[in-house]
C-alpha cells in the first residue's frame, strides 16, 4: 500500500513539472509573437515551437505509460466508505451503551423489617386460591381487631359453659370494644398455641403487610377487594380468650369464624419459636412488592441486607445494604420463601433483630436504587445483553471478520 502510494505521488510530480514547463514555454511563444507582430517581422520562433512540442509528446508519452490505477482509486473510495462504517459503528456502540433493555429477570434474597405484596391470579383473568402457610404457625399469642363479627365452634375443653354459638351481643361487644379476639398462652403449656392459615382463599388483588415490632412480634395486615364470606382461622393447643375471660384446651384444628370490617384483617402474631418459616407448596404469584415503610415524618426503606441477581446476565450479585432504596415494576413473579426469622446483629453479638425474609424470582421492566432525584437505573443496557447472548456476539463478530476480508482484498489489488 505505502509503495503505490508513493509511486502515484512521484507520478503526480512528474504531470505537475511537465505542465508547468508547457505553460512556460506556451507563455514565452505568445511573447515572442506579439514581439514578432511589433516589430512587422515575418518569421516566428522556430525554436520555441519545437520546445513546446516535445513538451506535449512527454505528456503524452508519460499519460501511457503511467495511468493511475484502477484498483487504487477504487480502494481510495473503500477507505473513505470504511471511515463512515467506522463512525457509524461507534456512533451505534454509544447507542446501545445508553439504551436500556425492556425487560429482565431477577432473583432477590432478602431481609426486610416489613414486606408488602399484592397477589396476581394464577391465569389471566381467573382468580385462584392462595395458599399462605403449609404448616401451622406455633405462637405464643394472637391478636385479632377490628372485627364485625366472630363465630366459634368448640364447646368442649373449656373452663367454662359457654353456648354451641356466642350470641350477637358478645360478637358485637369484641367489635365495640375494637380488641376482638385475643388468645395467649398458657403459662403451664410452654408449647404455645397454633394458628392455621393455610387453604384460604383470597381473590386476586388482596394486598398483605407484614411488619416486625419486637420481641418476636409481628403484625400482619390483610386487604382483600371483596371478602364474600367469613374466613376460618384454626387454632389448636391451650389458650385463654378474652373477652370473655375464659381459658380452653383445644385439639388442633378447632375453627374460628371471622367477619372483619371494611374488607380488612388486622392482626398480630407473637412467635414461640425461633425461625418459624412460612413455606408454600408453590410459589404465591405476585404483581406487586414494596419494600419502604412510612410514618408522621418521612418514608424510609425496610431492607435490611439482601443479593440482587440478574438471570439473563453474567453479572455479579448486587449487595443491598440496610437503608438502601429498591423499586421495580413487576409484569410476572413469584414469592418462593417467606421466614419470620431472628438475626444476631453483626456489631452488637450479644443483641437479636427480628426480619422477614423472602425470596423472589420473576421478570421487571423496571429497576432502580437510590432515593427521589438520585435514583439510579439497574437495568442492563442492549450492549450488555449482546454481550451476555454469544449468538447475537458471533453475528457481531462475523459481520467485522468479513470487513476485514474485503479490506485486505483491496489491499493486495492495489499493490503494483
């Protein structure tokens, strides 16, 4: 390339000389000749004429001889080409640096101080039943409020007659008085009671709120659009109920009847045991998940530690610190694990948290970190799924292997 190159240039000097003495001699004939003409002479400059032809018979001897190639000026045009491809290809790079993609799938294991989530149906436009626990939660007390009315069935194992059903004026007067139904342990049955949720049908749309306090106790919230019928909570072991003031010995699976008001379960659980996990037999399919609380002064984030993995991505896992801000934008998802758990608190050894911790997998169409005006996007950008999908790469590197190819071609063709 360099040799043809510089032969051209010496070509191009060679033209550019000739023309010029063509030019000299051109312009000292028409000199000679308007001398001629002045001083009536009859003769012309022999000698310059003569001059002036061999100049022309070198240029065109020097035209024959050297004309410039064909491939060359063809290759001259293929680099200007490849210079625009280049801007274009970088200039597109840029593009898809900056564009984020549609949507994405993730995974989340975390650890909150409270959790909220609305359940989606399990079909298009067919609502399904949820199953909330597998096995029975162990608690040492429970807390039901704002009921409209209460029903319950057992008469036996009780330290008092009560009737098969409580009358309206007791199911009214747990209303009125706004506590409802409070159950606690026995002190001489360490065991705690059990608290049945599990086989509840709620309609698609029911929003749940979980809550940590302290000590173990949490408060669950439960909205559901439309509660068409009572809901039957099981309880089982020892307990006293209050009010009234009576204390019972129950065989697992004893039900009580609930009305709550205003479509709305307010609850709080105080666990017996450490650990106590919530498992379902399938993942609980969700459309929303919130993972910030508030109060009278400001909004604040519940999470408490958690790993954000990207499925489609090699990324590595993002570590979510406690405080720190997570939104997305479900269009499918599952809640696969859901644990009322106790922590040790990694700077004070000999102090205990309580968390919730919940595990997600499903696709977002959006995901950001940070707070208001300084959140920050998550997802991945176009150049990074073409990086992360080899088939897309190998088209990317195909198209500039073949690039190069015709490139050198044109390289060899230039060559003398």
């Amino acid at each position: 390339m360099f040799k043809s190159s510089k032969k051209h240039k010496t070509t191009m000097q060679l033209r550019q000389f000739l023309h010029y003495q063509a030019l000299r001699t051109a312009k000292e004939l028409a000199r000679a000749q308007q001398e001629a003409k002045t001083q009536n002479k009859a003769n012309s400059p022999q000698a310059s004429i003569e001059r002036l032809e061999q100049l022309a018979n070198a240029i065109e001897l020097s035209e024959q001889h050297h004309p410039q190639p064909l491939v060359a000026t063809l290759f001259g045009q293929w680099q200007r080409i490849l210079i625009v491809v280049l801007f274009i290809a970088i200039l597109l790079g840029l593009l898809l640096m900056l564009q984020p993609i549609q949507e994405t799938s993730v995974r989340l294991s975390m650890e909150v101080s409270g959790l909220e989530f609305q359940l989606d149906s399990c079909a298009e436009g067919i609502s399904c039943p949820q199953i909330i626990a597998d096995q029975p939660l162990v608690l040492s007390s429970l807390e039901l409020k704002k009921l409209q009315e209460v029903g319950m069935d057992f008469v036996e194992g009780c330290n008092q007659e009560v009737p098969t059903y409580l009358d309206t004026r007791n199911i009214r007067f747990f209303a009125a008085d706004q506590v409802g139904l409070k159950a606690a342990a026995q002190e001489d049955m360490p065991e705690g009671i059990s608290l049945a949720l599990d086989y509840q049908i709620f309609p698609m749309d029911s929003v749940f709120e979980f809550t940590t306090q302290n000590h173990q106790r949490y408060d669950l919230n439960i909205r559901t659009p439309e509660l068409y019928r009572q809901l039957q909570v099981g309880l089982g072991g020892a307990v006293k109920i209050a009010p009234p003031n009576m204390a019972c010995e129950l065989p697992f699976g004893e039900v009580v009847s609930i009305l709550p008001e205003q479509n709305e379960i307010h609850s709080s659980l105080t666990l017996q045991k450490k650990n106590v996990a919530l498992l379902f037999k399938s993942g609980i399919r969700v459309k929303r998940l919130k993972l910030a609380g508030d109060n009278d002064l400001r909004s604040f984030s519940t999470i408490l530690k958690g790993q954000l993995h990207f499925d489609d991505f090699d990324r590595d896992s993002r570590t979510l610190d406690k405080g720190e801000w997570l939104r997305f934008n479900i269009k499918s998802g599952e809640l696969r694990a859901l644990s009322l758990v106790q922590e040790q608190d990694p700077q004070y050894k000999a102090l205990n948290y309580d968390a919730i911790h919940f595990e997600f997998t499903g696709v977002v169409d959006q995901i950001s970190t940070g707070k208001h005006d300084r959140q920050r996007n998550l997802m991945p950008t176009r150049l990074e799924y073409i990086q992360a999908h080899h088939g897309v790469q190998s088209l990317w590197a195909g198209i500039l292997y073949m690039l190069g190819v015709i490139l050198a071609v044109f390289r060899f063709l230039s060559k003398p």
